[in-house]
C-alpha cells in the first residue's frame, strides 16, 4: 500500500518572489469566489450546478479577457488547484458531508495556494526548493523528504512567514 506523507517547511523568499506568492494566492482566491458566483447564480437558474471541465475550460479565456489579464502572472496549475477545490467543496456539501462552500476572504489569518509537480516542477534540494515561476526558493529542512514530491502548498501566515 502507498502512503502519502506531508513535509512542512519554512521558506525564505526575496523580495520579487513574496510579491509573486501574494500575487498567486490572490488571483486563486479571486478564480475560486468567481466560479463560486458562477455555479451559485447557474445553480439557481437550472437546479444544476457546474463541472470541473466547464469552469476548467473558461480559465483560458478569463486570462485573455483585458478586466482579468493579470491572470496570466499567476502559476497557472495554482488557479486549477483552486478549482478542483472548489468542486471537491460542493461535492462534500451534496453528500452531506460538510457545509455549502463559502467565498474566501482577504482577511484570513492563513492563507494558501496549491501548486502539483508536472514536469519535476517542484524540487527539494539541500537549501533550496524549485517551485513553479518562482524558481530557488532559500529553505530551512528541519528533515529530510523521502520518495517523490506530488504538489506543494505554500501558506502565508498572519505573522508573514512561509
């Protein structure tokens, strides 16, 4: 049997890469309270809400769209984490599982963005972590990782540490 373990670890990024990680996690929660919108307004309209590859295939076009270019900075596999959350959300709210998804707010003591390792896009080595479009990224191992690296979540605290 396979068991996936999780490491936590406290990053150190420059300057141009906090601005990058704010950057990201904003625009998924702007991905994630729109599409909330969306399947909230459709729900009421038909009964039925939307699937991942519906929300999953207006992502592109919203980036090419002027009010939502900036889109486009963000790590793109970042925005469709947020969306495979949110259908995970509704799909423990229909079995009765958990509450009706609620919007993100800015104002959260953490918050986060999940990013998954396509093309070894996430690397750990020995002072350094690869992560997608934020390159080296100075790292404290407080241990060591063992077998392959399926997704990283970083997280902003209250305090402003990663």
């Amino acid at each position: 049997m396979l068991r996936c373990k999780s490491y936590k670890y406290r990053i150190y990024p420059t300057a141009r890469q906090e601005a990058l990680i704010i950057k990201t996690i904003n625009c998924s929660r702007f991905v994630y309270n729109y599409f909330l919108a969306k399947w909230n307004e459709n729900y009421k309209q038909t009964g039925k809400g939307l699937t991942y590859y519906e929300c999953s295939a207006e992502l592109p076009k919203m980036k090419m769209a002027e009010e939502t270019v900036w889109l486009k900075e963000a790590d793109s596999i970042a925005l469709q984490s947020s969306l495979k959350h949110l259908v995970d959300a509704f799909s423990r709210f229909f079995k009765k599982q958990a509450q009706h998804p609620q919007f993100k707010r800015k104002v959260n003591s953490v918050q986060s963005y999940t990013t998954n390792n396509v093309n070894n896009s996430i690397e750990l080595f020995e002072k350094h972590v690869k992560l997608p479009k934020l390159g080296l990224v100075k790292v404290r191992k407080s241990q060591e990782h063992y077998g392959r690296v399926l997704n990283a979540t970083i997280r902003k605290t209250s305090t402003g540490k990663y």
